[in-house]
C-alpha cells in the first residue's frame, strides 16, 4: 500500500499536524510516561484539538475522566507499563475509566512512546478497512487483543512507508480531505444531516406520552436544532463520514438508500442528547431497532468473523 507523501504533507492540516508533532509528543510524553504528575488541566488539553493538534472529537466522551483523578493517573500507570503484556494493560484500562475508548487510550500509548504504538480510531479503522489491510481477530478476542494485532499492522506500515506512527495517523485523513476539497460531500452531507436533526425534533415532538394501544416513550430533543446539527457534524468528523458500527462509507447521496445516513440513540430508552447519538447507516440502524448497542456490536462481530 502506498501514499503520495508530497501529496498529502501539501494538505495545510496535515501539514500542520506533522510539523506539530515534536511540541505535541514534548509536553504530554512525560506526563503519559509517568503519570503521577498528570493533571486534570493535562489532560484537558490533551483531548483538546487546540492542544494536541491531532484529533477532534476526545472531548465529547472523556471529559467525565478527570472527575477521579487517582483512578485515570492509575490507569494510564497500568497502560504504559510495558512490563505487562499489551493486551492486558489495554483492557484494564479500558474497564477503569468510564468515556474512553480506543481512540483515547492509543494516542496516549503513541505519545508515550511514538516508536512503538499507533491509533485505533474512527478514521483509521475505515481507512484500513478499505484498503484491505484490516486484520482478523481470533474469536472472542477483548479489545486490548484487537488494539495489539492492529498495532502490530500499524508498525509494519509506518515502516513499509518510511514514516513515523504519528505521520502515518494523519495521512489516513487524505483520502476524506481530497473529497471535502472537491466538493464531492459538503452540500449532500449537509442536506442529510439537516434531514436527521429535522427527523429528530419530528420524533420527539411526536413521543410524548402518547396513548395508542400503549404509551410511546419520551424521546426528549435535549438539543436545539442547531446544536444538534453541529454535534452531528462532529459525529461526522469522528468517524470519517463512516458508519459508527460499522465502519462502512456513508453516502450522503447515491443508488444505495440503505447507506444513507441515520442517526441512531446508542441507548434505545435515552433521549436524543451529546452521548447518546451516533450516525449509522439506515440498515444498520433498522436492523439494530432497540437491541442493545454492546450486544448488537457483538452480533456484528460474529457475522463479520471477529
């Protein structure tokens, strides 16, 4: 596989990004590497784009990790001793800190230690996957097991290419940058998250407390239509225009209706609000009903041979 290096360092962001890369891995290495002295400030910032000058989106779900302070400084003491095998460190730390994810716990691990560790997150999956070089998985295999053979793939790449991790992380935004450039998904994304924001205040404004033959739950827009709209976009960017569940390309405008995109509440009985939404395809979404989100990944999983 091979990128057009030129190419894409000539992209202002990822330009940017990999000229911000020493700053970046200066501040928050040390703090990742011993993490007695992280503060809630520290870590603010790290999850924070205007900070870490690499990834958007860390603030919507991680912030509620600095709330216990002891417990995130012990779990990232946990993730990066390299004394224990990567699997395991990975998955306690997943299960210690509530609001984090991959997508958080591999760019600590690759500020840590950049030679060593790659990210797993919303944009990288897709592009992998698309590219053919997303690897299989034992059955059953936790998280920390996936994140281990992924890093695994990582490493190999960066060094196929001649690159750093963290260069290689921000070329996986190429491809979606060079469509937002030509034009090819600003105005259908637009009208297709407008459509959903406007889906989501018909639906709530039709669920409360009705009586048929049984009482429709409240499903309460705790949004405003145009904050709604720009947490959507925000979904959006997270994923690479991609299903949440996925992974597979959404299309804003196409043949294909069934990948349209649809907003989905992750817990069925909550509300429309920040935490609680993601972007789906309209199959998945249909298919996926009120089932759980943990077990319909789970089910996802099993048909995908994972």
């Amino acid at each position: 596989m091979t990128f057009d290096l030129k190419k894409a360092l000539s992209f202002p962001s990822i330009h940017y990004s990999v000229a911000r890369r020493d700053k970046v891995m200066n501040r928050f290495g040390p703090l990742f590497r011993d993490p007695s002295s992280l503060t809630a400030q520290d870590y603010h910032d790290f999850l924070s784009i205007r900070h870490n000058h690499h990834w958007s989106g860390l603030e919507r779900l991680g912030r509620p990790a600095v709330n216990d302070m002891d417990n995130l400084r012990a779990a990232v003491a946990i993730l990066v001793d390299e004394a224990a095998p990567l699997s395991d460190r990975f998955d306690t730390a997943l299960s210690m800190v509530h609001g984090v994810g991959a997508a958080t716990l591999s760019p600590m691990l690759l500020l840590a230690y950049p030679d060593r560790y790659g990210v797993w997150n919303g944009t990288s999956e897709p592009e992998m996957r698309d590219r053919g070089i997303w690897p299989t998985f034992p059955h059953g295999s936790s998280p920390g097991k996936k994140y281990e053979i992924i890093n695994s793939v990582l490493i190999d790449l960066a060094k196929e290419l001649g690159v750093d991790l963290w260069t290689l992380d921000a070329l996986w935004w190429v491809s979606k940058l060079e469509r937002q450039n030509n034009g090819e998904i600003k105005d259908a994304r637009f009208k297709a998250v407008w459509s959903m924001a406007h889906h989501a205040e018909q639906t709530a404004r039709q669920s409360y407390g009705q009586t048929v033959e049984r009482t429709v739950k409240n499903k309460d827009l705790r949004l405003s239509k145009e904050a709604l709209i720009s947490h959507l976009n925000e979904l959006l960017d997270e994923t690479g225009n991609r299903c949440a569940i996925t992974g597979l390309t959404l299309q804003f405008e196409g043949l294909d209706d069934q990948l349209t995109p649809s907003l989905d509440r992750i817990d069925s009985n909550g509300h429309y609000e920040a935490g609680n939404l993601q972007v789906v395809a309209r199959f998945i979404n249909f298919w996926k009903s009120a089932t759980e989100d943990a077990e319909f990944r789970r089910l996802i999983a099993i048909v995908r041979g994972e």
